[in-house]
C-alpha cells in the first residue's frame, strides 16, 4: 500500500482543483491517502533574507515532512496569468530551499483545471518541467477545461471523452505505486 498525498495548489476555500483532487482520491482504492485542503495552509512569502532571519516557516515544515514520507502525490494545479499561482510558485520556493530533492523517488499524478477552454495548461506545463529537478516522477498528466460545464460535485467529470481520460491517466498512475 502506498502512501498517496493529495492536495491542490490553490488557496482558495473554493477552490476547483481541490474539487478535481478531491473527486479524483475517491476513485482511488486499497492507497493510504492524506488529503489536504490549503486554503487552511499559509506560509509566507520566499526571501533570501526571510529565511536567514527567521529560518523556515513551521507550516512549511509540517508540509514538507508530509511530502517527504508520501510515495506519491496527486495533485492539480491552478493557473494564475498564464503560471502557476503565486501561493503554488512561493510553496515550490521554500520547499526546494530546505531539501533540493524533497520529491526523491515520488512519482506524481499532476492535473489542472481551469473555467476556462485551456484548462490551465500553461501552470501543468512549468509544473510538470519543475518537479523533475526536485525529484518528482510526473507519471499521469490530465487538463480538464471549462470546469464549469464539465464537472459537477455529484458526478465528478461528465464530459464523457474527458471522464475516460481522467481514468486512463489516473490507472496509470494507479500502475506506477
């Protein structure tokens, strides 16, 4: 049994891709998940001179030891001006700080979604080419756009070609544990 951490990284108490993370864990079966919500999660932001002060934030810490014992990740990541958040970016920041390889060995499910028709493709695409360098296994990928018209709580995906697709990566994924 793997130990499976799942999270968004988004902030946000409404938060989309929590929703695609939260709907995508429930498929899982016979894993030890841990699922974390962020918006309850704050560090602040990354500096030189912040972290020779005052060192690194117990948030981060505790967040950091988590992903360090997972031996994998799903996680969907949300798209701010064509990049990954600035709450997302700051979070890889002060994780790469502490430990260069803080995803040795960890292989990841990596999603986006977005309300718009992209899917925040462009937030999974310097995801993806970033978590490599610290260690991580990129070994599914899935872009769910128009989140909106294409997913709802009770269902999860309805889109039926996108539902397919959903559970094509996530079986591969599922494959690599």
């Amino acid at each position: 049994m793997a130990a499976v951490l799942a999270f968004a990284g988004s902030n946000s108490s409404s938060s989309i891709n929590f929703s695609l993370v939260k709907h995508t864990v429930s498929l899982i079966q016979g894993q030890d998940i841990e699922l974390i919500n962020m918006a309850s999660t704050t560090f602040p932001m990354y500096g030189e001179d912040r972290e020779k002060q005052l060192g690194f934030p117990e948030a981060l810490v505790k967040m950091q030891r988590k992903i360090e014992k997972a031996d994998a990740l799903v996680l969907s990541v949300n798209e701010h001006n064509g990049g990954p958040s600035a709450y997302f970016k700051n979070l890889l920041d002060w994780l790469s700080r502490s430990n260069k390889k803080y995803l040795q060995d960890t292989k990841v499910f990596l999603m986006s979604t977005s309300p718009g028709q992209r899917g925040a493709i462009g937030a999974q695409e310097y995801v993806k080419n970033s978590l490599p360098r610290v260690g991580g296994e990129v070994v599914a990928t899935f872009t769910l756009p128009s989140f909106k018209t294409n997913f709802n709580e009770s269902e999860g995906i309805v889109d039926p070609k996108l539902k397919e697709d959903h559970r094509n990566a996530l079986n591969r994924f599922i494959s690599e544990l």
